[in-house]
C-alpha cells in the first residue's frame, strides 16, 4: 500500500474482520457473561433491539510492535493477567429495576497495539461520534455514524508511543499527547497538524482535558498540570503545582470553575480556575489523601453539581465519593479490584465502573446507596479505558486483552443508524500496508 497522510508507515500493520453475531438481547437487570477472545470480527447481525452504534465500529489499520516504556510503578503495564474461571450465566443482583439492560455487549472488535498501561488514556469519544483510539504510535478514528475509519497520524518512533488523546469539545480538533512530553492538535476534518505543544512537561503527557474549546489542560509524568491556550504562540497560561509524582487523571467539572486531577503519588486534587496562576505557586482548593494508591478515574456527576467520584489503584480498589465545597469524603466503596475508569449514566442515578486487577470486571452501581445493579466479566485483563456516545447511551471499553467492547449500558440510542455503504469489506484499504 502507498503512503499515509504522506509518509510510510514503519511497522507491517494487519486487520482481521470476521462475523461475530450478536447474542439475542434479553430483559436483563445484571451484565454477566464471558468475553469473546477471538481476534477478529465484523459487523455483526442486526436486529430491531440493536442501538445504532452497534453496526458502525469496525476494525482499522493497527501495528504489531511491541515498546518498552521508561517508566514503571505499581499500576503500570505488563502485569501477568489472573486466570479467571468465566461465568456465562445472567445473574440478577437486583430483581426491583425495571429499565432493561441486554446480556451482552453489543460488538467486540480486536484492536492490536493497546499499550497495556494504567496511567495512559489512550481512548475517547468526541461529541460529532468519532471514536478515537491510540495503538502505540499510531492514533485512528473511526466516525461511528457512517462505519468509516480512517489513520489520523502516525507518529515517529522515537517520539512515541501515543500516551494520551482528547476531542475538543467541538468534536473537530483532538488533542495527542506523545511519550516525547510534546503534544500535538490535529484538525481531524483535515487530518492536519494544526499545533505542536512544546515545554509544557519534561517526560510524557498521560492525561488531557479541555475547558472550553481553546483550554487544553496537560498533566505529566514530572507532576505538573498546565493550562495551554491553544489560540496562542506562547500557550502557557497556568500551571498547576501540588502532584510529586505522576498525573494521571485530569477532569473539569461541567461549569469549567474547578478541576480535578489525581496522581500516581495517591493523591487528589480539586482546584480553582480562578485560584490559578503562570508564576506563583498555585494553592489547591482541596488537597484530599484518602486513597492508598493511584488515583487515575475521575468523574464528575451530572446531576449533582460539585459531587466528584474518583477511584484508586490496585493496593486502594475503593470508589470515593466528594463534596468538592468541602473536601468532604461522602462514601467510600471497596471494589474488591483496580479501579480503572468511572463513568456516570446521565438519565438514571447511576455509575459505571471499570476494573482491573483482580476481576477485570464492568460493574453499574446505583447511586447513592452503591447498590451493585450489575456485573460483566467479559475482559480477560483489565479494562483500562471507557468513554460514552454523544448521546451518553453505549459505552466503548478497551482493554489490555487486545479487545474493544460497546455496550449498550445507558438506555436505547436515538443517534441516527449508520447509513448503507458499498459493499466492500471494512478497513480493506489498509490491509497488509508495510
């Protein structure tokens, strides 16, 4: 195959695309069930129960290599996955709901090349339903709504692999964060380099999020947090300074007025936007150390505003609940495994976690009694990554068993279906390209 957005890429990448049916959806009220390991898939059956998302994502163009990382830690990469005996049986946790939740999720597509590292955020999906994804050097998008996908960049070698990507709110621009510590904002319209972040960090960027469409907040392996003005040539604005180690998770609340940023030193720190300086050393709102271990998942709730849920690492597994106008810890829940990622249902009181080390495990809670409503074991390692649709209904979860999965978690979409295509066979233009 001929050059991509006007270089060669390095390494042989490979797709695989097979039908993989779906299961009949039931009225369920749990997730339970085992993973598909299989390698490959393809679009699979539909039918009148299926959500629009489910005939889009499709596999793309991914690179075999492996990469050594110059980091290390407890909730790092490349720890041996616990054998799990897989139970494909429904079973109900709590048989008072009445909102129907399938059996199983609704596509599985292997996806090759996922760094299999806690402290990166290598996944997100952006609000004109493009799915972003980075597979070591190599970032791809597939647009859910018309089953297209495409290479954004790849990366040199040396400047990679891709540590961290963020849509803009405007659904346009993207935001890659690289193990080089620079970070680079593409049109993805264009796929045009529109920007190169420099001298924000001095290792790599693991954690982006955006305040507005020209804020783009970077955390680091060197603990800063910075505020970058991307309409400007000196993009510097603020910085943030309490993290003595590693940023992991960053998260704006919904208002823009307070950030939240946990670090692989174990703490959490809410703060101020108008607290922050270029300069002075910034004071944190609230500097809050409950958790005995990494503190990458963050969310905000959307219904109640100042309530932050953040969860922590392998030797911590616990889902903490905060008033972020007090600091006050409101509950604390123990997992019984690492927390990797949190995400809130914005039509009903719920949250969704994702889990790695025991279980590797999806679990819905309701809140705020943490009532567990649900629980999948599909990922036979830990499910490192989640991000909701635009319309917050299906949920994509990668993992480092190679696997990316959409689950129809929040309620039936009302996003439009996919429109038809030539029939032709998905990511067949970047097959075997060298």
């Amino acid at each position: 195959m001929g050059l991509i957005n006007g270089y060669r890429p390095p390494l042989r990448f490979f797709v695989a695309e097979t039908l993989r049916s779906l299961s009949s959806l039931s009225l369920s009220n749990s997730f339970t069930g085992g993973f598909d390991s299989s390698r490959s898939l393809a679009p699979p059956v539909t039918t009148p129960q299926v959500s629009p998302y489910s005939s889009g994502l499709a596999n793309s163009s991914y690179i075999q290599a492996n990469r050594l990382h110059a980091h290390e830690g407890e909730e790092g990469r490349n720890k041996p996955s616990i054998p799990l005996q897989i139970d494909h049986r429904l079973h109900e946790t709590n048989p008072r709901r009445r909102r129907y939740i399938p059996q199983k999720s609704e596509r599985t597509l292997q996806i090759p090349g996922i760094e299999d590292d806690y402290y990166f955020n290598s996944l997100d999906w952006g609000s004109k339903n493009v799915l972003a994804i980075a597979l070591e050097d190599t970032v791809h998008l597939w647009d859910v709504s018309n089953d297209d996908p495409y290479e954004l960049v790849t990366v040199d070698e040396e400047n990679g692999p891709v540590t961290s990507v963020k849509w803009a709110p405007d659904g346009l621009r993207i935001a890659v964060g690289l193990n080089n510590s620079d970070v680079q904002l593409w049109d993805s319209t264009a796929n045009k380099l529109l920007k190169t972040l420099r001298g924000c960090h001095s290792s790599f960027v693991g954690a982006l999020d955006w305040n507005n469409n020209d804020i783009l907040t970077t955390g680091g392996m060197d603990g800063l947090i910075v505020n970058n003005d991307v309409r400007m040539r000196d993009h510097i604005v603020e910085i943030y300074r309490g993290h003595s180690q590693m940023v992991c998770g960053l998260r704006w609340s919904p208002s823009g007025r307070k950030l939240a940023s946990g670090g692989s030193d174990n703490l959490l720190h809410i703060w101020d936007r108008s607290m922050a300086s270029l300069n002075s050393q910034t004071q944190w709102l609230h500097r809050l150390q409950d958790h005995t271990a990494a503190v990458k998942a963050l969310a905000w709730c959307p219904f109640q505003e100042n309530l932050l849920a953040s969860g922590g690492g392998l030797s911590d597994r616990c889902i903490k609940f905060w008033s972020t106008n007090t600091g006050a810890c409101l509950n604390s829940v123990d997992t019984g495994s690492q927390v990797c990622s949190l995400l809130w249902n914005r039509n009903e009181r719920e949250l969704l976690s994702s889990h790695g080390f025991l279980q590797n495990q999806l679990t819905l809670w309701e809140y705020p009694s943490m009532v567990k409503i649900a629980e999948r074991i599909e990922h036979t390692s830990r499910v490192l990554f989640m991000s909701q649709s635009p319309d917050g209904c299906i949920v994509a979860s990668a993992s480092a068993d190679q696997t990316l999965k959409l689950w129809n978690v929040f309620g039936t979409s009302e996003v439009a279906k996919p429109t038809q295509k030539a029939a032709h066979e998905p990511f067949a233009q970047f097959n075997r390209i060298r």
